[in-house]
C-alpha cells in the first residue's frame, strides 16, 4: 500500500465561500422597527433613495423663435439662380491631367526649370544624409507610438469578408512626421542665411474663383505646409510653347460639383504687408480614403498629378487677387511662381506652376507653365522584420529635388 500525505477534508478559502454563499440568501426578519418610527412620524427611507435620489427636471418654455436650420433652396441667403463649379479638396477630374490643363489653362513641360535642374546637376550633398533620411521614413512610418484603428482591409476576391480592424499610425501623422523631419533637414543643410527668408504655415486655406468660357468656378482648397517667403520666385525666363490638350466631346469642368450655394470670394492665408507672405512651395497630401473618384474606381497617377497642378494654380490665383484686386482678368503685370509638392507618405510628385495670366478661357493668348516630372516613390516597403526597423529600395532622389526646391528663389 503506498503511503500518502494527509490531506485537509476541507479546504478554509473553500469553506469561507461557501459560508458567505449561504448567509447571502438568508432573508432578514421583520422586527417591527420601521411600524414603530411611522407611529412617531419618522420617515422611512430606502438606501437607493438617499444615494441616488431623483431629481425633478422642469420644463422650460423658450421665449421667442428657436433658432432653425437654413434650407438648401432660393430662401438661402448665398443662394445664387447662377450654378458654380465648385472644386475642393475631394474632388477629382476624371480626366487628369488633360483636364487640369484645359482648366488652368496652363501648356505641360515635362522637366523642372533651368535654374532647378542646374541645382540637381551641381548638387552636392554629405554622405550622413541618406542615413538621416532613412531614419526620418522609419521614425514617421513604425517608430512612433500612435497606436490609433486605421481603415478597413477589403478584399477585392472577398468583397464581404471583414478582417480584423488593424491598429497603427494614423495617415495625417505619418505625412505629417514625414514633411516635417525632410524639412528639417533641408533646413539644416541650407543654413540660418536662407531659413531665415522662409516661413512655415500649416494647414493653409485658400479660396478664389474665376469665369471660364461662361461657366463660373469657384476653388476651395487647402495646404497641409505652406512655405513663404521674403519675396517671390523670379519667373521662368524663356518661351515655351505648346497646345492645350483636346477633351472633345468632354468639358474641361465635367466630375466638378455643381451649386446655387456660394460665395465668390478670395481669401489669402497671409496680408500683404507681412514680411514673408509671398507663396513659396506648397505640400499637399493625397489620401485615397478621403479622395476617390465618384464611381468608385481607383486615383489614377494622371488625376494625382491633376492634384498637384489645380492647388498649385489656387494658390498663385488667390495672390494674384489679392495683389492686383478682383479686376484683373488677363495678363498679369508680374508672373507669379509656386512649387507645389504632392505625397501619400510613398509616392511624391513635384511640379511648378508659372501663373501669367488668370485669362483661363479656351481664346487666350497667353499660356500658363506647368513644369514637372513623372511621380517618385521614396521607398517601396517600410516595416518590422526580425524585430527590426526594414526600408526596402530608398530613393535618395526626392531629397535631392526637395533640397532643390527650398533653395530656389
């Protein structure tokens, strides 16, 4: 027989649960004592009542008309009988860059200016660069401690399957991060002699609007960075040449919203009489959860590219306005230049926009400039692997061009 130890019948944590169990039903017995407080006229209270007593709600009787909501019909007070093309931040031209060229009036030069492409060439740039850069896509993509629910993951073989909703850095703050360290860096390399001739404004809002061929556009749009500066960029020196695309049978202002409800003014971030009020270069970002197009497909890289080129163009018009007053409606005594910069945190596209005229009208005779090139992808693949930080197929290239673009003037 083998020989164990003894154990205890009863276990006492066991046995005081079991004890506390059985009391907890005990049902407690009448003793009179509530009978006799009523025969003195004492109260009797529940426990719930003094903790958590009810409260009386009034009613109140407002005294004159509440305050209703406008209705959206020829009782607004903005309500015009002429329909306005109105172009925001979400919309998209179905035909890119054809489009925004017929619209802005503006001919296509496929490489940057003379002087931006004479930087890149003799640029010369130390070798810790790349390191800070690539550092700056880690820090902004998986090293920061945002930990927010991103959108969903759709499958497109499995339109209704859900997956689990994964948790990250938000879009606006890795764009964000991400302009904000490149900047720092160009800053760094610039030198307090041209840092000190910009000024940085985020979240920039510009409005204006413009008659095209009869039909009234009206532009609403915003700059997530703005860059100002202590006076304008020269303008482009020589004549280009150049057709504005065919969009027939297509209108130059078709997929733009159409409404009875606007406002046709201008509005400039910045007064005249500020010393660094002069739009310099402008960074937008793309994001394809807020921007798509009507029919549910995919931004293609000519409508991006349209992007790029209509803020610009809002930019340098809303100026233009505020220079020169609502009058002028043709040439411009003075081009006005503006570099604008387009990124989804990945892919970046820059370009520059010469705005001579805010004649936009198919007879004009003078041509705005677009100068730009096709998109860059800064890298391909940023994340963890092996519990380590991982930037796949760097494109050293987009610093470069951004370096050149802060120190154009």
């Amino acid at each position: 027989m083998r020989l164990t130890n003894t154990l205890c019948a009863q276990h006492i944590g066991w046995h005081f649960k079991k004890h506390w169990l059985v009391q907890g039903k005990r049902v407690p017995k009448e003793t009179g004592a509530a009978a006799e407080l009523l025969k003195l006229a004492v109260a009797v209270k529940s426990p719930e009542d003094i903790l958590n007593p009810r409260k009386e709600r009034r009613r109140v009787e407002v005294v004159g008309d509440r305050q209703q909501a406008i209705p959206e019909d020829s009782s607004h007070p903005n309500w015009h009988s002429t329909v306005c093309h109105s172009y925001s931040d979400s919309s998209v031209l179905v035909g890119g860059l054809p489009q925004a060229q017929v619209l802005t009036n503006a001919i296509e030069i496929q490489t940057f200016p003379k002087q931006i492409e004479d930087a890149l060439a003799s640029q010369q740039l130390p070798n810790s660069i790349d390191k800070n850069v690539r550092h700056a896509v880690a820090a902004a993509h998986v090293l920061d401690a945002e930990q927010v629910k991103l959108p969903k993951v759709r499958l497109p073989e499995r339109p209704n399957f859900n997956l689990p909703r994964p948790y990250g850095i938000s879009h606006d703050r890795v764009n964000r991060l991400l302009v904000n360290k490149l900047l720092q860096e160009v800053e760094k390399l610039a030198g307090r002699s041209v840092s000190v001739k910009r000024k940085l404004i985020d979240n920039a809002s510009f409005k204006t609007s413009l008659t095209k061929d009869g039909d009234l556009l009206g532009f609403s749009v915003n700059a997530e960075k703005v860059i100002f500066a202590n006076r304008g960029i020269e303008g482009i020196k020589g004549k280009f040449k150049g057709n504005l695309p065919d969009l027939y049978p297509m209108k130059s202002t078709i997929s733009i919203p159409k409404n009875h409800i606007y406002l046709t003014d201008n509005f400039y971030p910045l007064r005249t009489d500020v010393n660094c009020s002069h739009p310099h270069t402008i960074f937008t970002v793309f994001n394809k959860q807020l921007v798509g197009n009507a029919h549910g497909s995919e931004v293609t890289t000519s409508q991006l590219q349209a992007r790029t080129l209509v803020k610009a163009f809002v930019v340098a018009a809303a100026r233009a306005r505020q220079l020169h007053g609502q009058s002028v409606q043709g040439a411009l005594p003075k081009p006005i230049v503006v570099q604008s910069v387009q990124t989804d945190g990945q892919t970046f596209h820059f370009g520059v926009l010469q705005l001579n005229t805010l004649d936009v009208g198919a007879d004009s005779s003078t041509r705005n400039y677009w100068f730009h090139r096709q998109t860059y992808d800064l890298f391909t693949e940023c994340k963890y692997e092996a519990g380590r930080t991982h930037l796949e197929n760097y494109n050293g290239d987009v610093f470069r061009i951004l370096n050149a673009f802060y120190n154009n003037c």
